[in-house]
C-alpha cells in the first residue's frame, strides 16, 4: 500500500500545486477585494437566546485559538462563500481519500465517542436553531465529525479552565503556554503569509480556513462586529456575545450536565497547541537548515512524528534519530508538555496536516518496513500482539517517561496520531499474531491474503478452507506465515515462493499423510481418513492426487487378509502396463491415433524380419494373376454358356450381349424396316452430316463448312468457346461442353441472319396530334 | 442511310442505354438528327411530369408529349395549355373535338377513380385526339405514381379505337410502363426499365347515342388497361424482381456449393490425417 502510493507521487504533488496555487490565489484576490456581498448571518437576529456567561466563555474560547472560529466560521458561514466551500471541499476531500494522516484520529482512538452524541445534539439543536442555515448545516459534516468533535472539547476545556481555574494545572506549562501564545499572537501576522503561500492540502481544515476566517472577519466588519472585539477587547461588546452564546450555549449545557472529564489538564495545552504549532513552524524552520530540500515538510513533520514517537514502542528510538533537532531546543520540552497532554494534542496533530503525502508516506514506509523487520523477531511479535489495539499505551510510557509527566494512559489514546498505514500494519501483525492460535480460519482467509497472494494462491485457498474444517491444526501455521501485509511487492515474491513450493511439494499433500500418523489404530480410522482424500481430491481436481489414491491400493492388510487375491494382483502386475496404457489412452480422446501408432512401433520392432518378403512386385503379380484367375473362371462359366466364340469377345460384349437379349427382343420393329431402306437412311443421314455443321462435334467443322464466314466471325465464335470453355472448366468441364458446341453452332448459324432488328412497339402506335417542338430541343 | 434506318437506329440505341438518362440521350439524338425528333420525341416514353392547372384550382395533371404544344402542356382538367401560350400558337395547337372532349372529360373522371383505387394516389390524366375517321380517335392514359424524385411507377396506355364497322371497333392499347427504384439513403440500389408492351381487341359497341358510346369505350378501355397493367405487373414482378431472385439465389448457391466444397475439402484432409 505505502509503495503504491509513493508511485503516485507526481500526481499527488502536481495536485498539491494545483490546489496551493488556487488558494494563493483566491486568498490574495479576496485580501484585495473586499467582499460586500456577505449578508449578515441570520443568527444575528436570535441572539437573545443565550446567556452572556456563554458569551464571554465563548469569548474566551475565541480569543484562544483560531480553530474554534474555524468550525464556528464554517459552520455558520460556509454557505456564504461557495468558493471557499469548493476549494475547501475539494482539498478536504482529496485529503480524505489520499491522505493517510486522516485516520490518525478516529472517534475510536480520541474518545470522542462520549462527546458524539452530544456534539451531534448540538448540530441538531443547532440546526433546529438556524432555521435560515441549512446550507451550513451541510458544512458542518464537511468540516468533519471528528474536527468539530476536538474542538467541542477544546471548548469544554477552554470553558472549565476559564469558569472553574483549577490550580490542577502546571503553573510552568501555563506560563509556557502563555509565553507560546504570545509568540503565537505575534507571529500569527508573520506565519499567516505564509500559511496563505502554504497548500490548504496538507491540512486544508485547520490552517487553510483559519486564513479565510480572518479574512472574512476583517472583510465582514459590519457583519460580525463581535469578533473585532473579541479581540480587542472582550468585555466591551457584550451584545455581541449572542452570537457566540447561540452558538456554544449548548456545549455548556451538555458540559454542564456531565461531569467533567479528568482530562481537564488538558485545557491549556489547547493554547500550547495552536502554539505549539506553530513555534514549531519557527522551531521547524530552524529545522530546515537540516533538511533544506523539504522546508515546508519538516515544518509539519515534527509536529506529526512528535505525536508519533511515543505511540509507537519501536519508534522509540527512530523518532529520536529522525528529530534529533528537537532535543536541541526547550520547545520540544513544550511539545512534550503537549504531548502528555491528551485530549488538546489531537489539535496538534491536525494542525500540521499540512505535511506532504510525500514525506508521510516514506516515514510510513519506514516505519512498516521497521515493522516488517520488527516482525520477523518473535519477541516483537509478541509485544505487538500483546499491544495489538492496546499496545500503544504501555508503547508511550516508555518512550515518555523521562520527559513529560504521567498523563492518563485513557487519554493518550485519542493522541495516537499512528499513521494509516502502520496502523494497519500493526493491526494486521496483531491479528495474525493474536489469532492464529484463537480464530484460525477466518483469519487465515483475511490475514496474509494481498491481492497478488490472493491471485496466486486461488489454488490453495480454497483447499485450506475446506480442510480447515476438518484438520485445523497443521494447516494454520503454514498460512500464518504468508507475508501479510509488509509490502507489496514482497508479499508478491513471498507469495510466489510459496507457490512454487506449494507446487513443488504440495504441502497440503505431504501434511495429510501427517494425519494417518495419528489414526494408527484401526479401520475406522482409515475409513476416516479416506474420505479426508477424497474429500481433498474432489476439491483439488489438478493437483497430482494420483499418488493417495495410488497409496491405497498399497494399503497391505487388505491383500494380506485376502489371499486369493494374490493371484489377481499377479495378474493386475502382469497386466500394470497394459492397464497403464489403456487408463492412457482411455483419458486420452485419440485412441485411433494411438493405437496406429503403436501398430507402427510393432511392424518397426518386426521390421527386421519383414524386408525379407518386401519383394512387392511379385505379390503384386501373383495378386493380379489370382484376379485374372478369378475372372478366367467367371468368364469361363459364362462362355460354357454362351459359347466358343466367348473366349476372344471381352467380358463387356458377353454382358452387353446378354443385355441387347432383353432389350433387343420388344426392339423388334426396328427389324421391320429392311437393311437396304436402313441402309439408305444412313447415308442419307451421312450426307446430310456432311453438308450441314450441325452434326460436327468440332469447331473446326463449322469453320469449314461457313467458308463464307468472315475471319473476324470465326475468331468471335472461337474467343465465345474458349471462354465458355473456361468458364465452364472451373464448375465441371465434362457437362457444358455439348451444349456449348450446340450454342456455338446455332449461334453461328444465326450470326449471319441474326440480325434481326429490334422490335419497337411504340413506333407503329399513335403519333398524337399536329404539334409543335418544343422550343428546348 | 435513309431517315427510317436513322429511325430505327435511334430506338435502338435508346433500348441499350440506360433508361434512367432516357431523357437525356434523347435529347442528344435530337441534336444529332433534328430531323428525328418528331418521331423519336412521340416514340420514346419518357417519365411523366406534373403540373398544376391553375384554372382548375392547381389540381395536377400529367405531362408527356402527346399533350404538349411547345413548351406548354395541355390540361385534361380545364382544356388549356399551361404556360400558357401566345394566341397565335394557341391557334394552331391542337385541342380535341368537342365531342371527344366530352369522352375526354369521362375518361379523365373515370381513370381517376380507377387510379384511386389501384394506386391509392398519384395522377391520372387522359388526353384524346381526333384520327382521320370521326368515330376514330387516338388519346393516352397516363399514370403516375411516385414516393419520391426517385421512386417512379409511370405507366403510358397509348390508345387507338378505330371503327371495324357494324359497331365492332379495335381497341389497340400500347403500354408502357417505366419503373424506376432508387434508394440512395441506404444503399446504392438503383433499379429501373421500361416494358413496353401492345395489346389489341375487339369489342362491339351497341348504341346510337353518344353517350353509349362513350359509356362503352370508357368500360372497354377500362378493362383493357386494367387487364394490361395487372398483367405488365405481372411481368415486371418477374422480369425485374424474380431476375434480382434468381441472382440472388445464384450467389447464394454459389457460396452454398463453395462451402460444401470447404466442407470435403476438410473432411479429406482429416481422412489424410486419420491415416496418417
């Protein structure tokens, strides 16, 4: 997975241009055009609603970071601006879907589970409220549930710090946090350039619309007046506080009705985060010098494998190579106040989204590949397994000990910004681990099974179901180890190495003759472990299985019990090759062919004796005088018959004298006519053949005859015969021919009176009347 | 070569060439021999034309030459040439008698209901003109059917009704009918020809009355042309499309007889590889 998407590389960075240059450019054009076009929200108008404590908590909670004005700007305004809302949506989207950083915070992992009903009571009440926005109730889900979810808490937490001022917090870390938030304040200026100059795709919810909510809180003074003043001054407008009263008056009064969560030391790190987020940027900029070639990366990096380091047991170490840096500077010590801090931290996990796919995917690829190797060790196997969904938590002490206070083991959780891809690793090596002695089969079938093992073991797999059900066992262990998901091209060359041992050795073959080992008992359990075969046999149609099923013929007591079959095994083994070749030729479809061949082997293996008699002439010879012989003898009998004159005639005069018997007798009247009138009949019919072509069967004859003929006539008539000729010959030659020479003949006859004009009907019928011509003509 | 031979030679020709440019080619032996073009122009049947009578409120009528003066066509419906021509002209081209315009005028009412019933549209128009005798006369029935420019059914009945004597008359009826297929949307199929065919009977006319007389050449002629056309369709279904059938069937026999030669050719091979 992690490979695949470092192949896509290019596109993701020609993306990422895309989308930095669009928003460049709308920034830059809307901080030059003033948008006058933005109506006042209609929520100005239901602002007696809330309480003024909402609002100067709301304040507060404004004043302190930007992200809440973020998700309340687009929750309320995002269906003012539809151009921010498609460059936002697209960029959000794109990061959903390509993004790995995504799942970094689930619901699962943040807890937030606890607040989702409440957050979503909230957008509903919200909703039920803003009857005008229904646009921006759309916008709320684009901004994502887990966002507005984070921000719900950091507002609790901002809430409860401001209303309770629990001395619970670590005055140094207020103190940091302050300090944090001044720079923060001072920098905002200086940073937001060039979070304007920066893609919206790294983290295009955070920092891309932080950007669009100060400018259109700058361009929409008279809109939303509450906001200049908030950050002027917070008790001066307490009018405007409504707005933000409507707005949070439900997460006081969700975070009234529950108990506080003991994360609360998590409220100032709400401003460490956005802080620290952005000191990280200066820290990260120093950074840079390291790593020049990626500046804008690092600056998200840091933040990210911050978060990441003490998630992940064996990164331990990797993250501490990878951001020596850190170490360097008393920041990282406030990134590790931020880190020990739970719940706030998701916030700096998402605000330096802003890290490139790029520079995500290989440290991801680092990691998995660290993973990989870290896999093949068994004790690492088993601290994973062990930690599998949970392992994290034991993982962070031990990279966070030395540095950050013990925060609640529950609220690090949410802080796991583990990446998609090692998340998954790790949960796929979990599983595996952890299942292969518990639910084996299942998770056989969804473990190890890439795409391309996928592909290359169809073969196998479904054998392994089916025998699964019957021998779980043995089978198990040698799937389990079909590489999971390390990579894919490795998955493919171990999946190719295991198939061609699985082609070679055919291990599930060889692991049922492990079975009968078990079974030595009796013959019930042969009788059980035969239809294991079969079973297997049927399921398997190409694999060789001739060798089980030539086993059990092998199987001795059978023969031995029976002693008269002995003999029929004599006769079975006299006749193996015999059998061999029928079953041979009985699956193959071209016995003739077979057999003629081995008739050829049998005349080439007595070829040696056969020249002897090869003299073929005189066989033919003696053959031909057999025949004569035979016919002497017919034709004697009939000359007996006939008579003695019988023995020059041929045989055909014999049988055509025999015929003209029968047909020459009712043939009588011929006889009637005397010989001299039938003789005068022939040579009349003799002359008339002579003067007239007709009877001619050459065209020679006509040419002779029609001497009057012209050259050009008789060379048509030729040219006509020898194309009919060649017409003819390519259908049947035999046929045409007499009637060509007939056509031939009439036609020349005709020729010469032919020409017999065409016959017009309309020339002898009424001409019309008198008329005149036509003037065209 | 005389002016018949000329004659002769020219219908000849104009039977070979194709009758599609019937019009065309005549017009050319015209020009070659202008002193043809009388004959040639009453001889050669070529498609009809249509045109509007505008005194008989733009009703169509048909145009060939035995209704034409000049450039003008003579209407079966209102009796004028269309364009109309110059007086001086008008004077001298020819009009029937009155009395056989009224047979005119009941052959024309007639042949339309006739061409109503078997052509389900198109035009009929009949022209009449006088022959020597008074109870002789010569006219043409001319039918016109057509779909489209290229789709043309135009069958010509040129008649000549003499007078045999005690009320016999012949009826001699010359048909032609021109045929004409084209389909140029879907395929370059084009079929087209002329049959020309002439038939003649006899048939005794009783009355003294005109109108009896006309009565009974109208029923004549009528059964006659019905009896010719459905004939000369008959004929042209088996002369043109029984032939286009028989063509057909031969190219399909031949690749019928070319596939059984495959066929022994195949199954030889796989005896000679059988004996292998």
């Amino acid at each position: 997975m992690s490979r695949t998407r470092l192949n896509n590389d290019p596109e993701l960075d020609d993306f990422l241009r895309r989308t930095h240059e669009i928003d460049d450019q709308r920034k830059s054009h809307r901080k030059n055009d003033l948008p006058p076009m933005k109506p006042k929200p209609s929520l100005f108008n239901q602002m007696n609603q809330f309480n003024e404590k909402d609002l100067n908590e709301a304040r507060n909670i404004l004043q302190d970071s930007d992200l809440i004005e973020f998700n309340e700007e687009m929750v309320i305004d995002g269906s003012d601006q539809n151009d921010n809302n498609l460059s936002y949506k697209s960029a959000y989207n794109y990061e959903k879907t390509f993004s790995p950083k995504k799942k970094n915070y689930s619901l699962d992992e943040l807890d937030l589970e606890k607040d989702t009903n409440e957050s979503i009571s909230i957008t509903n009440s919200r909703k039920d409220n803003c009857n005008n926005q229904d646009k921006t109730d759309d916008k709320t889900f684009s901004v994502s549930k887990e966002d507005f979810l984070l921000l719900q808490r950091l507002k609790k937490g901002n809430m409860k710090e401001h209303q309770l001022e629990k001395p619970n917090r670590i005055q140094a870390s207020e103190r940091s946090t302050k300090k944090v938030e001044e720079k923060l304040e001072a920098a905002e200026h200086e940073i937001s350039p060039r979070k304007q100059t920066m893609p919206s795709r790294g983290k295009p919810r955070s920092e891309s619309v932080k950007v669009k909510y100060n400018v259109e809180i700058d361009l929409d003074a008279p809109s939303l007046p509450a906001r200049r003043t908030q950050e002027k001054d917070l008790s001066e407008k307490k009018d405007d506080n409504t707005m933000f009263t409507r707005r949070f008056n439900k997460i006081n009064y969700n975070r009234e009705e529950e108990p506080a969560p003991p994360k609360l030391p998590i409220r100032p790190a709400e401003h460490v985060t956005v802080a620290s987020s952005k000191d990280l940027v200066e820290l990260e900029s120093e950074d840079e010098s390291d790593k020049p070639a990626l500046p804008t990366r690092s600056r998200a990096r840091i933040p990210q494998e911050e978060a990441r380091k003490p998630f992940i047991p064996s990164r331990g170490a990797r993250a501490k190579k990878e951001i020596p840096t850190i170490d360097r500077s008393t920041k990282y010590n406030a990134v590790k106040e931020l880190e020990s801090r739970s719940s706030p931290m998701v916030l700096t996990n998402v605000a330096p989204e802003p890290i490139t796919i790029i520079d995500l995917i290989s440290n991801e690829e680092e990691e998995v590949e660290k993973h990989a190797n870290e896999k093949l060790v068994p004790s690492k196997r088993e601290i994973t397994s062990k930690s599998n969904m949970f392992d994290d938590k034991p993982a962070k002490p031990e990279s966070v000990t030395g540095h950050a206070p013990p925060p609640p083991p529950t609220s690090r959780k949410p802080h796991e910004s583990v990446s998609f891809l090692t998340s998954l690793n790790k949960n796929k090596l979990t599983e595996t681990h952890d299942s292969l002695p518990a639910t084996p089969k299942k998770k056989v079938a969804l473990q190890g099974m890439d795409y391309l093992d996928s592909v290359q073991l169809k073969s196998p797999s479904p054998q392994a179901s089916p025998n699964n059900d019957k021998m779980p066992s043995p089978m198990k262990p040698k799937i389990s180890k079909i590489p999971r998901s390390e990579s894919f091209i490795d998955s493919a060359l171990n999946s190719k190495l295991d198939v061609g041992k699985k082609s070679n050795t055919s291990p599930l073959v060889k692991e049922k003759p492990k079975l009968p080992v078990k079974p030595t008992k009796l013959s019930n359990e042969k009788v059980n472990e035969e239809p294991t075969q079969l079973r297997s046999f049927k399921i398997v149609k190409n694999e060789k299985h001739d060798i089980p099923n030539k086993k059990l013929p092998v199987v001795p007591p059978k023969s031995k019990l029976i002693n008269f079959e002995t003999p029929k095994s004599v006769n079975t083994t006299q006749s193996k090759d015999s059998q061999k070749e029928r079953l041979q030729n009985d699956n193959k479809i071209e016995m003739p062919k077979l057999r003629s061949v081995n008739d050829r082997d049998t005349g080439k293996k007595q070829a040696p004796g056969v020249p002897k008699r090869k003299p073929t002439i005189p066989e033919a010879l003696i053959n031909g005088q057999k025949l004569k012989k035979t016919d002497v003898n017919l034709k004697g009998n009939k000359s007996i018959t006939t008579g003695e004159s019988a023995e020059s005639q041929p045989e055909a005069l014999l049988k055509m004298q025999n015929l003209a018997k029968s047909k020459v007798k009712p043939a009588v009247p011929q006889r009637k006519v005397s010989l001299p009138e039938a003789l005068k009949r022939a040579n009349q019919l003799k002359s008339k053949r002579d003067s007239t072509p007709l009877d001619t069967s050459t065209n020679i004859v006509i040419s002779t005859d029609q001497s009057l003929e012209t050259i050009n006539d008789r060379l048509e008539s030729m040219i006509a015969l020898r194309q009919r000729n060649t017409f003819s010959g390519s259908n049947t030659p035999s046929v045409p021919t007499p009637i060509r020479r007939s056509q031939t003949t009439i036609s020349s006859n005709s020729t010469p009176g032919s020409s017999t004009p065409l016959v017009h009907v309309t020339k002898g019928r009424a001409k019309g009347p008198k008329r005149k011509l036509p003037s065209k003509i | 070569m005389n002016s018949d031979d000329k004659y002769d030679a020219a219908l000849d020709l104009l039977r070979r060439l194709d009758p599609a440019k019937a019009k065309i080619n005549l017009q050319n032996l015209i020009s070659l021999e202008p002193e043809l073009a009388e004959d040639l122009l009453s001889s050669i049947d070529l498609p009809l034309t249509i045109k509007q009578d505008p005194k008989s409120s733009n009703r169509d009528f048909l145009c060939c030459d035995y209704n034409r003066d000049m450039d003008s066509h003579r209407s079966p419906w209102s009796n004028d040439y269309f364009p109309q021509l110059a007086p001086e002209d008008l004077a001298e081209s020819p009009f029937p008698s009155d009395k056989l315009r009224q047979l005119e005028i009941l052959c024309n009412d007639s042949f339309d209901v006739y061409r109503d019933l078997y052509y389900e549209g198109g035009v009929s128009s009949v022209y009449l003109w006088d022959l020597d005798e008074d109870t002789d006369f010569a006219g043409v029935a001319l039918f016109k059917k057509s779909n489209s420019s290229t789709t043309n059914w135009d069958s010509i009945h040129a008649i000549e009704v003499t007078n045999s004597g005690n009320g016999d008359y012949n009826y001699k009826v010359t048909t032609t009918i021109i045929l004409q297929l084209e389909n140029n949307t879907t395929s370059d199929l084009k079929l087209s020809g002329n049959l020309t065919r002439q038939s003649e009977r006899d048939f005794r006319v009783e009355g003294n009355k005109d109108e009896q007389i006309h009565l009974a050449h109208i029923t004549n002629l009528g059964t006659l042309i019905e009896d010719i056309e459905s004939q000369m369709r008959d004929m042209l279904e088996t002369v043109y499309f029984e032939k286009t059938r028989d063509i057909f069937h031969q190219n399909k026999n031949s690749l019928v007889t070319k596939n059984e030669s495959e066929k022994t050719a195949q199954a030889e091979i796989v005896k000679g590889l059988q004996n292998l």
